[in-house]
C-alpha cells in the first residue's frame, strides 16, 4: 500500500517542433504496514502529496498528474509486453508501462475511513424490510436531526451463487438509478 512517484521525462513532439508532448505522470505510493493508516493525514498522503507537488514543478515541461486514483490492495503492479526495463533510469522511465497483473482478483473494497471528530456515524448490514423501516423512520430522524448535516450513504450488495442475469442486473439498476445516478451495481 505505498505510494512512490513515477516521474517521466519531458518529451518534445515527434515532428521537431518546441511544442511540449503532455506527459502523463503516475503517482505509485506504498506503505509496508497498517500502521498508522488510520490516522487523517498519513505517510500515503504525504508522499502522494508531495509527489503531486514535484510534477507540479515541471508543469512547464508537459507533465501532468493522472488524476484517477486505484488503491491496488497491497497487489504488486508488472510491466506491459511494450514496456521499457524496471528500474531504470531517469531518461529511460518514460519508456515504463506498467498495469495491474491481469490473473489477480480484484481485491474487496477498503473499510471506510474513520470518522473525523465531530462526525457521529452509525452503521450497520440491512436486509430489504429493515430499508423500509428506516424509511418510515426518516421524517422523525430529519426532526430531531434539523440544523446539522445529515447524510446516508448507500451501498447495495448482490450476491449468491446466482447473482442474477445480465438482465435482472439491468432492471435492478434502472431501479437503483431512479433514486441516484451514482446508485449502479457494478
């Protein structure tokens, strides 16, 4: 779980011109125990963080931080057939393609974070009749929640030896949909 820079280096376009070529710079970060994870701001933020701050640093030279964030569960990433040597050096890494092995499982989603002070979460497993309980609980709660931040947070789960068909997948999620574009099962 750690996290390193992956820094590429400048690249001028293929035709000769003095036009900067976009670089796209991943930002790997690790960290060999679970020690401290808990905590807000842990070493995976600061070095993500400071990462961040040295491809910001040569902005000038094309190079830009790939946004999209994958937390690969502690899997080690390999090269792609078309990929240069690793390690290498610092003018060779552009050459380095790297991807998440393709016979490995995606691991479980991480346990959520914990809550930050002041924030009271309550959590808890429901099966379909407890849903519609705390729906008819919802205008109470509202009440005696009114003037702080309420929020729920949804996570739907099918599973079994037969999760469903292509298409009940398909109803469900017009269903799921119909309460919020994010609420898709994938």
């Amino acid at each position: 779980m750690a996290r390193n820079s992956v820094a590429l280096a400048p690249a001028r376009e293929a035709n000769g011109s003095s036009d900067l070529k976009t670089i796209r710079c991943a930002i790997y970060t690790r960290k060999s125990t679970e020690e401290g994870l808990q905590q807000e701001f842990n070493s995976l933020d600061a070095q993500r963080e400071a990462s961040e701050a040295f491809v910001a640093s040569q902005k000038n030279e094309g190079w830009q931080v790939i946004t999209d964030h994958f937390d690969d569960g502690g899997y080690i990433l390999e090269r792609t057939e078309d990929s240069g040597t690793w390690p290498s050096d610092y003018s060779n890494s552009k050459n380095v393609r790297l991807r998440r092995p393709q016979d490995v499982p995606t691991p479980p989603p991480p346990p959520p974070p914990p809550p930050k002070p002041g924030i009271l979460t309550a959590r808890a497993e429901l099966r379909s009749n407890q849903i519609q309980d705390l729906a008819d609980q919802i205008s109470q709660i509202t009440l005696v929640a009114a003037g702080m931040d309420l929020k729920f947070t949804v996570q739907v789960e099918l599973s079994g030896t037969n999760a469903g068909s292509a298409e009940s997948v398909a109803k469900l999620n017009d269903l799921l949909e119909a309460v919020s574009e994010e609420l898709r099962l994938r």
